[in-house]
C-alpha cells in the first residue's frame, strides 16, 4: 500500500482517481470541514468505481479524536490518537486568521530540560499523511472569520529527526489547488539538529526556527545535552551561510526566558552580538511551567526589560506571550494525554 489519502500529491491522486477535476473534488472535500475516521463509502461527484480504487489503496490514516479542550482565550487542543501513538495538535486563533501548530513526532528523543514532551522520550515518528490529518483537523474548527493559513511545526517531537515526513507534508500543504498555504506561513522549529537544519534551508519550504535559549554554550548544554553535537556557533553559521545563499529569507531565534537562568541584561547583550550581522527575528517566549520542572517564567517587567535591551542593540524581537497555558498547550507543554505520561502536567 502506497501513501495514505492525506498524503497524496495532487498529481497521484489525480491518476488514481483518473482525472484532475475528480482529484480537485476530493481535495475539496477533504479539506471541506469535520473529517470522519475513514473514507465514505462514496463521494458526490466522483464515479463509484474510481472511488472505491482510491479507499482501498489509499485509505486515511488510522485516527480518532481522543480529547478535545478549549482555553479561555480562545486556544483549542486537541488530541489525536494514531495508530497506537497520542499526539497533541494546537489551534491557536487570532484576529484574522488562525495557526494550527503540528507534532512531528509522538514524544521527542531530544532531552531538553524545559520541555514536557521530553519526559515521554520518543513512541514513534509521524508519517506526512498523519501529520496533514492533524491540519486537517484543526482547520475544520477554525473561526469562520479566522481560517487556518499558518502552521508551525513546534508541537511535539524535533522536525529534523523526522525531516522526510515533515517535508512531504510541507509539500501537500502549499500544493494547489487546496489547501495552498503560503510558504511565508509555515515555520518549522528545531531545537538545532545541524544536518537536518541545513538540509531544511537548502531544499524545504517554508521558515527556519532555531529554538536557541542561551548564550554560551555551557548555558545551553544543561538545558539542551545535544549542544555538546552541534554548539551554538556551528547552528548560527548554518543561518549565516543561509543567508548569503537566500538574501532577503530572515531567520526566526527562539528565546525561552526563565528567572535567573537566562534573563539578565549581560545575555540580552551576549544575544545580541551573537547575531550580529544576522537578519533574525527573536521571539521571546516566557517559559510555560509543567508538573516536575523547577523552572519558572521571569516577571513580565523583565521580559519586556530584556526585549528593550535586544531592540535597543538592533535585534528585532517581539515576546510570545502564552496561550492556551490553562490547558498545558503552551509552547513546552505538550504532553498531557500520552498513555505512558502517569501524572497531569
């Protein structure tokens, strides 16, 4: 058996199906609103012999909504069981448009010390069809005001780890004629696996994040072990190298602050001569906190003091305040509804 339905590029369906206009409907369709948990037994506008080709060889991911809950701020998590494994997938709406943010992976195998996902370990990558179905999903429950045109890849698991899934996905999400999402809208975080990094920037589509949190490297390896690999300076000339191929494409630095980790004015300089000469955004994010982590978000006062010291030496930054954090689906809190997990975060 071949990819799955979500999965399929246009052209492959198109041939299986036997025409562009029956794969456009399925498409439509797919994209449409509420998915069910397989494929109909039939489909209005495509002849029942090419669909039943389709349902047997292409069938959907195995899935089921396992839970669904709604923050007050609007946030929605769902999650999503795949064939044995949970994932947690986020909805994020704002004014005008929505962000779903995607898990790669069920659980991560990085052990970075902020994260929740980290203390599931790794259950298993997700295949491209399973990680479209999260889209999917999400989307069908967008405002109708607010549509789903972003996606982030910082729910679960570290994309570059499973970098042949996440850019087929990548693929079937800015495929027309749906759902053509803009490339510009789809980011991918990465808590900075330099192989995969710089595979991402030479072929995938979309934006880079690199999850950085530190200024040294001693700073960064407690929080994140794999450092010792791939040091700060080696992932920050990957961006460089990056932009000298691509002008114009602007980096995206992710910068969790915790009280008295990493939130002081001598990193905020550190930080902003570290990228130096660098086109990068910096998106300050105050640490979510989950049952079993001693660390803690600092006061709002010295988040917004430390992201005036970043503008003030040329860095643009903005803070990413949380959402969804009364339902643990902040960023670094993804892990609620895994089976191993014995304890509420």
């Amino acid at each position: 058996m071949g990819p799955s339905f979500a999965a399929l590029s246009f052209d492959e369906l198109a041939a299986l199906l036997g025409s562009a206009t029956r794969a456009a409907t399925a498409r439509r369709w797919l994209y449409g609103g509420a998915l069910p948990s397989e494929l109909p037994d039939r489909l209005p506008g495509i002849q029942a012999a090419a669909w039943d080709v389709a349902r047997l060889e292409a069938p959907l991911p195995r899935w089921r909504l396992a839970a669904r809950e709604a923050a007050a701020d609007g946030t929605v998590k769902y999650a999503l069981e795949f064939s044995g494994a949970t994932v947690e997938t986020v909805l994020i709406p704002s004014r005008d448009r929505s962000t779903v943010c995607v898990s790669s992976q069920a659980g991560c195998s990085r052990a970075c010390a902020f994260c929740a996902t980290a203390t599931l370990g790794l259950l298993r990558p997700l295949d491209a069809g399973e990680i479209v179905l999260q889209y999917v999903v999400a989307s069908a429950d967008a405002p109708a005001g607010a549509p789903a045109r972003n996606v982030v890849f910082m729910g679960m698991g570290e994309p570059m780890d499973n970098l042949d899934a996440v850019l087929e996905a990548i693929a079937r999400l800015v495929e027309r004629p749906q759902p053509a999402l803009s490339p510009a809208h789809i980011t991918v975080s990465t808590s900075g696996v330099l192989p995969g990094m710089k595979r991402f920037l030479r072929a995938g589509r979309g934006r880079l994040a690199l999850s950085l949190n530190a200024t040294t490297d001693a700073q960064r390896e407690r929080l994140m072990p794999h450092n010792r690999t791939w040091p700060i300076a080696a992932l920050l000339d990957a961006l460089r190298e990056d932009q000298a191929a691509h002008p114009g494409r602007r980096s995206f630095i992710e910068y969790v602050l915790w009280a008295g980790l990493n939130d002081t004015d001598d990193d905020a300089a550190r930080l902003a001569a570290l990228l130096d000469g660098l086109d990068a955004q910096v998106n300050l994010i105050p640490h979510n906190v989950f049952h079993g982590s001693a660390l803690r978000p600092p006061a709002d006062e010295t988040v917004r003091r430390f992201q005036r010291a970043l503008l003030g030496g040329g860095v643009k930054s903005i803070v990413r305040w949380p959402r969804g954090r009364d339902i643990a689906a902040a960023c670094g809190q993804l892990a609620g509804r895994n089976p191993l997990v014995t304890e509420e975060v």
